[in-house]
C-alpha cells in the first residue's frame, strides 16, 4: 500500500496558482490541467473506496475474534472450576480411602484371632474383611476415574489457553493491519485535499479569464452602444414585449408578502439593451438598493424613468439621451429572481402605472 501511495505522490503534480491574463493558449493549458486533476481524484477516490472496504473487513474480523477470545475466557474459567471440583472429590476420597486403609491395617495389626473373636462368626469376619477390601477397591477405581477426568479437563484447558493465545495473536496483526490501513487512508485524503484545493484554484483563475473576457467584449460592447440609437420607439426592451410582474399590489417573489409593485417587469436574457423612453438627463447612474444597477432619467416633460436590476449601465450623471438610445443592459441585480428589466415611471417624486406613459 506504501508503494501505491507513493506512485501517486510522485505523479500528484500541485501546480502553481499565479497567473497572467494571456491568451487562448493559457486557457487550455489551465483546462489540461483540470482535467488532469480530476482525473487524479477520481484514481484517489477509487483507491479510499477501496480501502474502506477492507477496513470495514478488518474491524468485522476483529469483532469476530474478540467474540472468540470472550468465548473461550467463558471455557476456561469453566474448565478451572471443573479442574477444581474434580480436586476437591480426589482429596475427599483420598481422605476417606486412607481412614478405610488405616481402619483395615489397624484391624490385621492385633491379629487374626483378636479380628476372629472381634466378629461373631468365621463367616462374618471374612464377609467383613471382604466388603471393605470392595469399598477400598471402588474407592481406588473412582480415584482413578477422578484423577482420569482431572487429566483430561487440564488438557482442555490447555488446548484452550492455546486457541486463546492464537486468537490474541490474530487480533493484533488484524490491529496493525488495521492502522497501516488508517494511515495510508488519511494520506490518501490529504493528496485529495490538496488536489480539491489546487482544483479550486484552476477553476478560479478560468473564472478570471472568462471574467476579464466578459468585462472586455463588456467594454467594447458598451462603446458601440454608448450614444446610440438603436429604437425609435418608447418601449423600454425593443423586441421583448411581456410584462412578467404588471404594476400593483402583488406577492412579492422574494420576500413572499402582499406588497406594492412600483413598476412593471419586462424580462429578457441577460445583456439585452434597455433604451431611453423619451430624451432626457440622466440624474442616477448606479447602484440602488434592492434595485441593484440602476438608472434614472429626468425627461424633458419632466416625469423620470427608472431601470432598475441590470447587469450593466451605459450613461453616466449628467449625460443628455435621446428617445431610443441605449441605457443599461438588461441583468439580475439587486433583489431579484431573474433577468428582467424593473422599469418605472415616476411624475412629481411619486411612482404611477408606466403603460400609458409608453
């Protein structure tokens, strides 16, 4: 596994973060090298997976053995009160074997005529002499019986105490297996970590390529439409004529509550133009609160028009318009939910319904 890890640190390339906005060749160099990274992850991925599953094959195995090492403590504690009890009957039936023994020898000791008139008949004195010599020699055979058994229960044991010792050697190489696996799982995330992170980093920096992109054609795009008339008509979104949201009370799509709505929307896609309704003087040329992008322009008549939520603006303070010129760019800014246009009409500070007005 140690060899395995360190293939994929040597080919795990952490490439470098600094950055100069060039041309096409760096984007596709930062898009090789993406894709070169996820691929990577995806080997690392395959290979934790892996690991995981041995790991969770390892801790079962343990359990299993542990469950055995329990097991047999429960055999051989029973297996030692068997060698015990069994220890207790031999010395009991030593002990009443011996006063037999020592009843019988005290008895031939005063000899056979004192044993003779001791009984009451010759009949009864061999009959005597014989049921203790078989009580003796029963006596022996149980001892023997016992001491059989006593043998027998210690081999147990023994065999026992070596399946125990066995297992307690298993589970140790099961443990250490268990911890080389751990290791090598935590140095596999760590690679993966440092690749989710260097990914991060290249999906930034294409970010701030396609970014400078968009703010360059932005540019060239708002100099071509900067001054010009590209309507002349008073329909604020040429070429998008729904009304999404009319003016009004209404539920409020981000806030969920009944309130007024001080315009109408006019959704288009992202960049589309929005023009001056009538000519003018631009008198708010920024950012609005919820409006977000906004602009607000003071017509000749004297009511003022408001853009507002667009993703660019195309006049400034200050600057006279014409009716049909290009404003702003049509975008989601602010408090919105998507691109549309908020266009209003306000006469004497006060919002009013804009249709009739264009």
């Amino acid at each position: 596994m140690k060899k395995t890890i360190s293939v994929v640190t040597a080919c795990t390339v952490l490439f470098s973060t600094s950055f100069v906005y060039a041309n096409e060749n760096d984007t596709t160099e930062l898009d090789n090298k993406l894709t070169q990274n996820r691929q990577e992850q995806t080997t690392l991925e395959g290979k934790i997976k892996n690991l995981d599953t041995k790991i969770l094959e390892i801790e079962k195995n343990i359990s299993e053995t542990n469950n055995k090492i329990v097991g047999l403590d429960v055999e051989i504690t029973k297996a030692k009160e068997e060698i015990k009890a069994l220890e207790e009957n031999i010395k009991k039936n030593e002990d009443a074997l011996g006063k037999r023994l020592k009843a019988i020898n005290g008895n031939y000791s005063i000899g056979y005529m004192k044993v003779i008139f001791s009984s009451s008949s010759i009949s009864d004195f061999f009959n005597n002499v014989y049921v203790v010599k078989q009580v003796v020699e029963q006596d022996k055979d149980i001892l023997k019986e016992l001491d059989s058994n006593k043998l027998s229960i210690e081999e147990k044991e023994k065999d026992l105490n070596s399946k125990k010792s066995e297992q307690e050697t298993l589970k140790s190489s099961l443990v250490r297996d268990n911890e080389t696996m751990q290791s090598d799982k935590s140095e596999l995330e760590s690679l993966k970590s440092a690749l989710e992170a260097e990914e991060n980093s290249l999906e930034n920096e294409l970010e701030e390529i396609a970014a400078e992109a968009a703010r360059q054609a932005a540019m060239n795009s708002s100099d071509e439409l900067s001054g010009a008339v590209i309507s002349n008509g008073s329909w604020p979104v040429p070429g998008h004529s729904d009304i999404s949201s009319p003016y009004g009370y209404r539920l409020h799509p981000v806030l969920n509550v009944q309130k007024m709505h001080t315009g109408i929307d006019i959704p288009a896609p992202t960049g589309t133009p929005a023009v001056a309704t009538d000519n003018g003087t631009v008198i708010f040329s920024g950012t609005k609160g919820s409006y977000g992008n906004t602009v607000m322009i003071q017509h000749d008549d004297g009511k003022v028009s408001l853009y507002a939520h667009n993703s660019q603006l195309l006049v400034s303070v200050g600057q006279r318009v014409q009716k049909g010129q290009a404003v702003t760019k049509i975008g989601s800014t602010g408090r919105s939910t998507g691109p549309h246009l908020h266009f209003e009409i306000r006469i004497n500070g006060k919002h009013t319904n804009p249709v009739p007005y264009i």
